[in-house]
C-alpha cells in the first residue's frame, strides 16, 4: 500500500503555482485539499518607472524567485523597456532559472544550494567586485542579500516588483482541520495565513506535522510554534512530496 493512500495533504500554495504539487501529491496517493492563502499583483511604483528608466546602469540582476521574473518583465512591458544584452543575471536556483529563460535571459550564475545564504556566499567568492547591483523583490522577501550587499559596500538598488497578499476568508480549513494528515507550506507567508485562518484552533494545527520547501520556511514554522516541522535537502516540490512520502512510510 502507498505510505500517502488516504492521507489529507493540505496545499496552501496560490492556484497559479500549485498544480504541480496537486498532480504530484495525487500521484503519490495522497488526497491533497488545496485552499490558496497567498495571491500576487504588480506591486505599482513610481520609483520602479525611475529605476527601469536607467536600467542600463546596472551590472547586475538578481532574481530570487519565478515571481519576481514574472513581475518584473511585467513592469518592461508596461514601461517599453527591454532587458540590456550586456546586464547579467543571478538567480537563486533552478525554478528561478526557468522562469528566467522563458523570457530569454541567459543566467550567468546560480549557487549550488537555493537559498539566499548560499548564493551571497558563492556569488562573492566568484565575483568580488560585480559592479552596480539591481535586486528584485516582492514586498514579504527577507533582506539576507541586501544586509550582505551593504555589509560588502556593495552599489546596489532595490526594486519591489510584486506584492503578496495574505488571503482572510479560508474557512475550509477549519472545517477540515481535524482531519488533516498534513500541511505544506511554500513560504513564511503561506505560514503566517494559515494560522491566521485557524484563529482559536491554533494549538491543535501547530501538532499538525508540518512540510516546507526549504529552510528559510521551515526555521519560520519552527519560530511560530508547530511540532513537528520537515523540509528537504533539495528545496523543490518534489523532494517535499518524498519527505512526505519517508514521514508516511515509517509513522504509519
């Protein structure tokens, strides 16, 4: 028998990215209940029309996720501007990187584990002065790179792209709580939603064994109190459902 036949998996991840992690966990046997937490929309700027304006001026860019490829380019769009063959790009890991070349930029460096921590680390160690940097974000991002941008006396600018937004209404998962098997989360914000949308039953969903993507969401689920909390060596969606999976395989 499959170690996830029969289990309630809860999918918290937005519509427009969960599909992948739905078809997975389904395939794996599991019954995944997906109830989005987050949403993105263009973060609107004057200071971004003034950045993209002299884009030109950086060395550098750097992605730390698909969404801020994503949003990005929507902003080049909006102001009539093409990416500058001479500008390279930095990337965070291989989702990033995909998200990259489908709007054909050629990535010039990506680190060997995808977090931030990693990436500052290696990117200096192979670039000790890179130039001007222009970093791109949405509104929730941590500010590992930046601290250590600033700590290097690094020139750089930072340019929020995109705004996540908490969804409020999930009654769902209340009525669902007490029959899940599992809970996913895909960042601290996914996190933060749903225990928001648990209101007085927060005791109970932080027992919940809890999977995360990657460290960073992980160290933020171990921060607001739940359990039991796992996450990969390899921070993708795959690698989350096989934790899944080993979790399953030896509690039964």
């Amino acid at each position: 028998m499959n170690p996830l036949e029969g289990k309630k998996v809860l999918v918290t991840r937005p519509s427009s990215q969960a599909g992948g992690l739905l078809k997975r966990l389904e395939r794996a046997g599991a019954s995944p209940l997906h109830v989005p937490l987050i949403e993105f929309q263009l973060h609107e700027s004057k200071e971004n029309e003034r950045i993209l304006s002299k884009l030109h001026d950086f060395k550098w860019v750097f992605f730390t996720s698909s969404n801020g490829v994503k949003f990005f380019f929507e902003w080049l769009q909006k102001m009539k501007e093409n990416f500058p063959a001479a500008c390279q790009v930095a990337v965070v890991g291989e989702k990033t990187k995909k998200a990259a070349e489908c709007y054909h930029l050629l990535v010039d460096f990506t680190p060997s584990e995808f977090q931030a921590e990693k990436m500052a680390e290696e990117f200096f160690h192979s670039y000790e002065e890179p130039g001007s940097i222009l970093y791109v974000r949405g509104n929730r991002s941590r500010d590992t790179l930046l601290n250590e941008f600033k700590n290097r006396s690094i020139l750089f600018q930072s340019m929020t792209v995109y705004d996540t937004l908490l969804i409020k209404e999930s009654a769902i998962i209340g009525k669902h709580l007490n029959s899940l098997d599992a809970v996913t989360f895909t960042s601290p914000s996914t996190l933060q939603a749903f225990l928001h949308s648990v209101g007085k039953n927060r005791e109970t969903a932080l027992t919940i064994p809890c999977f995360c993507i990657g460290s960073t969401t992980a160290d933020e689920a171990v921060k607001l109190g739940f359990k039991k909390v796992y996450y990969p060596n390899v921070f993708i969606a795959e690698e989350m459902v096989q934790q899944l999976v080993n979790y399953f395989s030896k509690e039964g």
